[in-house]
C-alpha cells in the first residue's frame, strides 16, 4: 500500500462524502504475496455468512460482498433486529437472525445457509458486544454476557462448522477480533480479556486445521467508522455494540485511567479515521486470497498502537533476560580479572 493509498484508506472521503467503490483512486489491495482476487486470480462467486451483519463493519462487509457479486447471508441479532427489517437487502442476499450464545441458533442458520444456497465458502464473524467501564464496577452478568458473546459466539461458529467445511475440503474463517486483543485498553478490561481469548483459541486452531484446508485470518481494525452513501439516512448507534457502565467514585474524576475507553469515544463521535468502506473491501479480498495472513490490521491506529505494545515487550523481555541466562565463562573471568573479587560468580539458571 503506497502513501496515497494509505490516506485514502484513513480518510475514505472528500469533503464528507463517501468515495464510490468503484474509483480508481480508491482502489486498494492485500501484497501480492497472498494472491489476492485480480487477473492472474479471478474471484469466483462464494457464499458468506456474515454474522453481525446490521453492525459497523458487518453491514459494510455485508453490502461490499453484494456488489461484488457474491451470495451472503446477512445474520441480525435476535434480541436488536426483527425478522422482517433483514428481508430485501438485495437478490442475492438471504436474511436471518441469531443469538451467537445459543449454539442452536447458530446451528439453524448455518443448516439454513446450506439449504438456500447449497454450500458455504466464508464465515465472517462481526458479532460483538462490550461493557465500557472499570474492571471493578462491572458486575459477574456484564463480565460473563461479554465471554457468552465474543468468545462463546466465536466457538460455536467454529465447531458447528468445522465439520462441513471439513467435508467439503476447503473454508474459510474471518473473525474479527480487536486492537482490544492485543492491547490492554482502560475501560474495556473484561472486553480486551475476550479478544485475547479468541486470539489464542484462533492461532492454536489454525495448527490444527491447516490439513483440511481451512484458512482462518484475525481482522484487527482500529477506530472505524461507517461511512457509506447512505450514512446520514441509516445512521447506527455512536456507541456501537458497546453499553456505557456508570463509574462509581472511585473512577469518576475527569482524569481517571478508568474513563479512558469513554473519553475517546466521546472525543471521536462519527469521525474515526479508518474507513468502514475500505476495511469492508479489503476483507473481502482477505475471503478470497489464496494465502491469508492470520492478522490483518485495518488503520495506522491499529498499526501504531500494536507495534508499540510490540515494541514494549521486548524491551522488557532484554531488561530482564539477565535473571534467566548465565553469563558466559569469558565475560566471568573477565569480570574477576578487572574487579579482583567475585563480581564473575556464576549465576544460577532458573
């Protein structure tokens, strides 16, 4: 991705209008070295299943996937969307509803993908929920419905549908974790400790799957928002998926750690800098690569904010490696033979 494109993808508009798809300006794609959809690699027509599709990036994953051809099924929340507003969404484009923490809801949509279409190609998880708040004020309801959601909903999706796509020889899962997976964000304790969780349950699955040629790839995107056409008329919540816990006074002073996760989400409104429009196409890709990665980022944020955190730990890592590996034999003697005493002793190993 060049520095113009790498504009482009922060910013996805001009003068507050959402670029068109199909511009050439706006056209960005994944290294060559995953051999993304293009001449030498024709995008033959998948089936999806998106769930979370009436969210930020599920709709625009969700409407980028419709024109490009593709058949999606477009997964509502039970508890949030009726049957009848994810009917008429497009031809190709089946509507249904589910409650990822119910395993039986989400084996009825899988079951009712196959019969409708005849098979699946691509499960997009977008699903999410999250309690913004200090870890101490959220109570064991909030903490378990977050696990119930984003790590339960995750494994469900997979073990039910694992087996066809085993069968079938080929699949392909897109789970969309989080900067929050790789970050300890303030506020968003319990919610960062559900996105590692599915970090770690994807790497070491991949291990496992790699045989049956499924692919899986952990979207990362950073402070996205959504900026279609039709934005100003179909407008979705600021807050997203996320409830706003009351901080209790221990963490209610404007400048607590706690207030974090709030403060940015206050301070940004519908300005974040990454474009839904732009993630949404380069995920789409992602679903049609040859050779996937198994972490996309999506933003500089997400870039940044992940190669610091990177970046920190093996500074610690250096800082205190000394406590775990002995100094060689020279560099003891060496020591001895400047200090004339026992600064060379050697050390212990743990």
């Amino acid at each position: 991705m060049d520095a113009q494109d790498a504009v482009l993808f922060e910013q996805g508009h001009n003068n507050g209008e959402a670029m068109s798809p199909d511009s050439s300006k706006s056209k960005l794609q994944l290294p060559l070295s995953c051999d993304p959809p293009g001449p030498a690699n024709p995008a033959k027509q998948f089936v999806w299943i998106v769930f979370g599709a009436t969210g930020h990036m599920g709709r625009s994953l969700t409407r980028f996937c419709l024109n490009q051809n593709d058949l999606v099924v477009a997964v509502g929340r039970t508890f949030e969307n009726t049957f009848e507003s994810m009917q008429g969404w497009h031809d190709n484009c089946l509507g249904a509803l589910c409650d990822v923490r119910a395993r039986e809801s989400v084996a009825e949509v899988i079951e009712k993908t196959i019969q409708h279409f005849g098979r699946i190609d691509v499960i997009a998880n977008c699903s999410g929920y999250g309690v913004i708040g200090a870890c101490e004020d959220q109570d064991e309801h909030e903490i378990r419905n977050q696990f119930e959601t984003n790590f339960m909903g995750t494994l469900h999706i997979i073990q039910l549908s694992l087996p066809y796509f085993r069968e079938q020889g080929a699949g392909r899962y897109l789970i969309f974790s989080s900067t929050s997976g790789a970050l300890g964000v303030p506020g968003l304790g319990p919610y960062c400790a559900t996105k590692y969780a599915v970090e770690g349950l994807i790497e070491a699955m991949l291990y496992e799957i790699d045989s049956f040629n499924i692919k899986a790839t952990l979207v990362e995107p950073g402070l996205v928002r959504r900026d279609e056409l039709d934005w100003a008329s179909n407008p979705l919540p600021t807050w997203g998926h996320f409830l706003i816990k009351p901080a209790s006074e221990p963490y209610a002073h404007a400048t607590s750690p706690a207030l974090h996760a709030k403060r940015m989400v206050q301070w940004l409104g519908d300005k974040q800098p990454t474009s839904a429009v732009k993630c949404a196409e380069l995920v789409w890709q992602l679903g049609h690569c040859s050779y996937p990665p198994l972490r996309l980022l999506l933003g500089s944020y997400a870039i940044e904010s992940i190669r610091d955190r990177l970046r920190s730990i093996i500074e610690e890592l250096e800082d205190w490696k000394h406590l775990h590996f002995p100094i060689s034999l020279d560099a003891q003697l060496e020591d001895r033979d400047e200090d004339g005493d026992d600064a060379g002793k050697v050390e212990m190993g743990t």
